[in-house]
C-alpha cells in the first residue's frame, strides 16, 4: 500500500456521507498530500471516480479487501 498523510475511516457510513467527509479532510490537507479512505458503501466506488473527476484531485488507488473498500487520493 502507498503511503498517506491522513486517514479518514467512512465504514457503515452510506452515501454520500463518506464523499463529504472525504471533502472536509481534502480542504485540511496541502497539495500532493494523500488521504486513505475506507468505506463499506459499495457505491462509494463509483462516487470516489466521479468525486475525483469533478475535484481534479487524483484517486492513486482504488480497491476493495475484506468487504471494505480502501481509496486513496491525493490532493491536486
């Protein structure tokens, strides 16, 4: 697993809760830092690739372990 400056655990939270805390954590942190997000919503997927295309912010990484779903992304 890459490395990450903050961790943001979003597991039993449903959308688009894990989305928005996501945003509050990004706007804490400086450009090219990474956030890791865990989430149990199996539609956060989806929403964390379309989140990074309308926030211009990069999704390093995107993948699902053990019934919950880990993201990283790094902020432009």
């Amino acid at each position: 697993m890459a490395d990450f400056d903050q961790e943001l655990d979003a597991s039993g939270l449903n959308c688009p809760l894990p989305i928005l805390r996501a945003k509050k954590a990004l706007a804490a942190l400086s450009a090219g830092q990474v956030l890791h997000i865990i989430a149990t919503d199996p539609g956060s997927v989806k929403d964390f690739e379309a989140f990074a295309k309308q926030t211009g912010n990069e999704l390093v990484e995107s993948r699902e372990e053990g019934g919950k779903f880990h993201f990283l992304m790094k902020k432009n």
